[in-house]
C-alpha cells in the first residue's frame, strides 16, 4: 500500500497573507491605552514611534504608528471586531473614548 503526504493549499494561494493592521495616530501613548482596553491587551510590543498589539487568537495584529501629520479629510481605514455582546460593547468603546459613527448588527 502506498502513502502519500497530505499538502494543504489554498484554492488560490497568495503571496501572502494580512498579519496586521497599522493605523496612524498623532497620540501614541493615548492610543495604546484606548486600543490595549478595547482588545484587552496591555502589552504591545514598542519600538520609536511604533506600537503593535500581536493577536494570537485571530491571527491579525494592530499596529500604531505615531505621525506629525493631522488627519486630512475622512479616514478609510475601521476594524470589524467581533464581539459578543454589541450594545454592551458598543458603550464600552464610547467610554474609553471612541465615538458611534454608524450602528450596523449583522
């Protein structure tokens, strides 16, 4: 009887894959607190005017990079997070100091 090894591909692999999300800030250490409560991590890894949050259980960080510049105009970039309880979760991002721009359950 013959044995093969098992390979496991993606239907169409890519060149890679999305390991985190980088966000500009002009607060750093501002943004650590309100990120590091919202994704219940108060360790990133900080190197100059970089932060990163390392999520092991998604697979997808978030990094903060701190810049001179002010935002210009409407920001393209949000996050989904899941959650487990929107409404309850929802309030506690607006106390950390979020703001509700629009409230969509899916």
């Amino acid at each position: 009887m013959r044995t093969r090894e098992r390979s496991f591909y993606l239907i169409n692999p890519g060149i890679g894959h999305i390991s985190g999300v980088v966000m500009d800030v002009a607060d750093l250490d501002r943004s650590i607190q309100f990120w590091g409560a919202v994704l219940g991590s108060s360790d990133p890894k900080r190197f100059g005017q970089y932060a990163f949050f390392p999520d092991v259980s998604s697979g997808v960080g978030l990094g903060l990079q701190q810049v001179p510049e002010t935002k210009a105009g409407k920001g393209r970039t949000h996050l989904d997070i899941k959650v487990s309880d929107l409404e309850s979760s929802a309030a506690a991002v607006i106390t950390l100091g979020g703001s509700q721009v629009e409230f969509v359950k899916e």
